[in-house]
C-alpha cells in the first residue's frame, strides 16, 4: 500500500482536521498535476483532464466537504482506469 493509499484510507475515517497540504499530497500521489491561481490550487489528472478539484490555500483546517470530494474523485479515476484497462 502506497503512502497516498494509506492516506487516502485515513481520510475515509476522518475527513475532519486536514490541511491543504494533505490534499495536495493525496492528489499527487493519485498521479494528478496542479496548477496554481487566484485564492485556489486546481488539480487535474493527465490522462483524465476532466477530473479536477480546487482547493483552497487557506492555512487552517478545511471543512469534510474538500476530503468527500477528493474521495468521490479518486473513485471516479479508479473506475475510468479499469473501465480504460477493460477495453
């Protein structure tokens, strides 16, 4: 299990008390880029561009809504993997 896996696992737990940088953590180790503008980062993955996500650099804790998206969103890229690797 990777340290993106493991995290990823943790967030399903708990999706309170995390950062943005936990966020950014969980999206580049799921294989998705980034680009910075304006009061958000964008996260977008290569093979899939129309998988994004903003996240917002505030300092503090995010709400559990940032944590459910980004769990909706890997299971969105998982299922587009397989359905890739099934063709």
């Amino acid at each position: 299990m990777t340290a993106a896996e493991k995290l990823r696992a943790r967030m399903a737990r708990s999706k309170g008390g995390w950062r943005a940088r936990d966020l950014d953590r969980l999206y580049r180790g799921f294989g998705f880029e980034y680009r910075k503008g304006g009061p958000h980062t964008v996260y977008f993955h290569p093979r899939f561009p129309d998988l994004t996500a903003a996240v917002t650099h505030a300092s503090g804790t995010l709400p559990p809504a940032y944590v459910t998206d980004a769990l909706e969103l890997l299971n969105l890229l998982e299922a587009r993997q397989v359905s890739e690797e099934s063709e």
